[in-house]
C-alpha cells in the first residue's frame, strides 16, 4: 500500500494500520475473528465442517448463519429469532436488511411455502458464460458426456490452452453449484488443461451444449 499523497513517511519509516481495510493481507482474518467473536457472543457456534457457518440451539429451535466474507444469510423456523440475531448485529455493525433471500453468489432461490419447496437456480450466469465463449446459440443436449468417451493425453497443445483452462474455469461455478452432473466432465476434461487438442475441444463443446440444456431448469 501507499500512503495518501498529503501524508510524508519519514524516510526509514513506515506506516502502521491501526483498522484493517480491504486489501490488506490480514483485512479478511481480522473481519473474521471479529464476527466470529460478535456472534459467539450471541451464543452461536462455528461448525466442524465449514468455519464460515454458525449453529445455535435454544431448546429444539435451531438457528443457521452462513457468511461468505460480509454477507451474512440467516435461517431459522421463527421469525422473531432472527429478527432478534438482526437487531443484535446492527448494534455491532452497519448493515443493510434485504429481506427474505432471494439471490445468493449468483443462485437465485424460490420459495413456494403454499407447496413447500425451495429451488435454486444459476440460469443467469449460465447464460452469462455460453455468451461470454459465444456459445449461446448452441444446440441443447440432454447429457453432458458421451459413453464410454475416452480422452487421450496429448504431448503439446493442439487448441487455445488459455481458452481451454478459462472454460474449465467457467463451468467450475455451475458445477459447484446446482449442476453437479457436471462434476465428471469437468474432472475429466481439467486432466487435459495443459495440452488440449481438439477431442478435448469437442468434449468441452458438449458440455456447452448441456449447459445450454439446463440452464432454464430449477434444482430443488
């Protein structure tokens, strides 16, 4: 970092943060300490699995906290508890209330509490990545890999390793995500990513294509 332009360091000097900022190395493991502490104080408690999510238990109601850096998702059956948890956190920082979830790390969720089901779906930034590798016009396929494919390992690049490896990266997202059926191709193709030629390419196409395919359908 550079001190602001006004603000002369002594030469042999150097500067101290006395708040983190973003940026900085330690800015996201201070954040974290610092939440963590304020909803420990709440009598939450960070799971085993994922430090990003906190449990609390007040009789049989169980109270759900997910971050992902200062985005904060609460989930509980009362309404009342989590209004509670959200005057608290506001006591502690400045927040923004944006209601009842409906987006998330680009999924959007439906709720039908009439039918009791909640679905995720990533038809937005699937559409986004067949447009941005202009493959929006692709023809829509029903399984994302041919049987019995077998793709073998080349010695040097036959096609754009850049581009390859940026669509791996790609379909990374929605694999994670709500299409885990794309796990297998995108496992398979990412063996190749240093020396692609065109049997990857045309793998990688297919994939597309299934994309394309679900892009519009609903994961519950």
């Amino acid at each position: 970092m550079e001190p602001p332009p006004s603000f002369n360091v002594p030469e042999g000097m150097i500067s101290r943060l006395v708040k983190a900022v973003y940026g900085t190395k330690q800015g996201g493991r201070i954040w974290y300490n610092d939440i963590r502490a304020t909803l420990q104080g709440m009598g939450y408690r960070c799971t085993t699995a994922d430090h990003a999510v906190f449990t609390h238990t007040a009789g049989k109601l169980l109270s759900i906290i997910a971050l992902y850096v200062d985005d904060i998702t609460m989930v509980c059956k009362d309404l009342d508890t989590i209004q509670q948890d959200k005057a608290a956190l506001q006591k502690q920082y400045q927040m923004t209330d944006l209601g009842e979830i409906t987006w998330i790390l680009g999924m959007h969720i439906t709720r039908n509490r009439k039918e009791g089901w909640i679905a995720l779906s990533q038809e937005k930034i699937s559409g986004e990545i067949l447009e941005q590798f202009g493959k929006s016009d692709v023809r829509p396929i029903s399984t994302p890999t041919l049987t019995n494919e077998h793709l073998t390992k080349l010695k040097m690049a036959e096609v754009d390793v850049k581009q390859y490896q940026c669509v791996i990266s790609a379909l990374m997202y929605p694999m994670l995500g709500t299409c885990p059926d794309l796990s297998y191709t995108v496992a398979a193709l990412g063996r190749h990513t240093a020396t692609p030629g065109p049997d990857h390419q045309h793998a990688l196409n297919r994939a597309f294509c299934y994309l394309q395919a679900t892009a519009p359908a609903l994961h519950s």
